[in-house]
C-alpha cells in the first residue's frame, strides 16, 4: 500500500509529497512518514479521505481544461485535445 500512496503523493502534490498530504489530510506529518515506510498501517478512513481529495483536485482539474478549451483554443483544436 506505500507504494501506492506515494505514487498519489507525487502525482498531487510533487516531490516533496508527504508535508502538504499531512496537512490536507489533518494528520501529524511523522504519522504520514509511518505511513509512507510501511512502518504504520494506514486506516480505512484515510483512504477514504484521499480519494475525496483525489476526486476534488480531478473535478477542479477537468473544469480548468473545460475553460481552457472554451476560452483559448481555436474551435479546430479542441476535438484533437
């Protein structure tokens, strides 16, 4: 399971992951490090938690490139996007 919270780690928040994950998550930053090692299991609710974070940056995300199609691009680029 670390691998796979480190992978959404980097992909939401970049290198340096495990500090701003802490925090949007509302945890210690040296539970999130436990839990980045394997050391600590990380709980159900957790996982529950990230994936409304995940789903949240995705909508945000998905809105911004509507905008971005609507707003900047020529009508004959945006079916090839």
């Amino acid at each position: 399971m670390t691998v796979a919270l480190k992978d959404i780690g980097e992909a939401m928040y970049g290198d340096q992951w495990i500090n701003p994950m802490a925090d949007d998550l509302e945890v210690s930053q040296r539970t999130m490090r436990r839990w980045a090692t394997g050391t600590s299991e990380i709980p159900v609710g957790v996982w529950e938690d990230l994936l409304t974070l995940m789903l949240l940056r995705r909508m945000a995300l998905d809105d911004n490139i509507l905008a971005i199609k609507a707003n900047f691009l020529p009508k004959s680029q945006i079916g090839a996007i």
